[in-house]
C-alpha cells in the first residue's frame, strides 16, 4: 500500500512541476507551490500581470481514471474557494484574484499525453450573500 502511495505522490509532484513550467512560459511568477494551512494545500499560487492565481493541477495515469479535470468536483471546488480567500487575508491581496486549473494526463506507459491550463475554471461564490469573492 505504501508503494502505491509513494508513486501516486511522485506523478503528482511531477505534475506539479510540468505545470509549474507552463505557467512560466505562460509569462507567470510562482509564488508558492504546495503552500498549507488549516484549511488544506494549494498547489501552486502564481501572479498573472497583476492577477493571483491559485492553481489546482490534477494528474492522472491512464484512461481507466478519467480525464484529470473531473477530479475537481464540487467539494473540491468549495475547498479551493475557502483555501484562495483565506490566503488572499493572510497576505492583503487586493488586486484580482482567480482559480485555474491545470490537467495533465499520461498514458498508462507513463509518456506525456497532455498538459492543459484551464484559466478562471472555477468560481468563488458566497451562498449566504450571493455574490461572487473574486
């Protein structure tokens, strides 16, 4: 079981980093990867011009698993909302904030099938108050 999570953590972590590269040649900053809180981890906060964006990357193996960007469901989603408005307060961010996602898929030989950026893939909205945070 142990082996199991080690290459999971491993093709994730090169995910990271292929994405990390892309949104680099994208003309990104990264800020942050795999920055923790309370809340959870945001993999990779970067500056677009004067935009944050908070990046979830989704990296899969196989077809069997589907594509990466149905790994961010719903829970998910709400989870990235909390953790982008709660490290907006810690830093005083007051410029444009937005949610990305980055799909990255391989085959099941392990060869590079595709890399993705989804940008303003997910909305952050406050159901009390309906509005949106970003």
């Amino acid at each position: 079981m142990k082996r199991k999570k080690d290459t999971r953590k491993r093709l994730g972590a090169l995910g990271e980093s292929l994405a990390a590269e892309l949104l680099k040649k994208k003309g990104m900053t990264i800020l942050a990867r795999n920055w923790r809180c309370r809340f959870g981890e945001i993999d990779i906060i970067a500056q677009d011009g004067r935009t944050l964006v908070v990046v979830e990357v989704k990296t899969r193996r196989g077809a069997q698993a589907g594509p990466p960007e149905e790994g961010v469901d719903a829970r998910k989603q709400a989870q990235l909302c909390r953790l982008a408005q709660y490290y907006v307060e810690q830093v005083n961010w007051e410029e444009e904030v937005r949610l990305d996602i980055v799909a990255v898929a391989f085959s099941s030989q392990g060869t590079l099938l595709r890399i993705t950026h989804w940008p303003h893939a997910i909305e952050c909205w406050d159901i009390v108050w309906q509005k949106m945070w970003f």
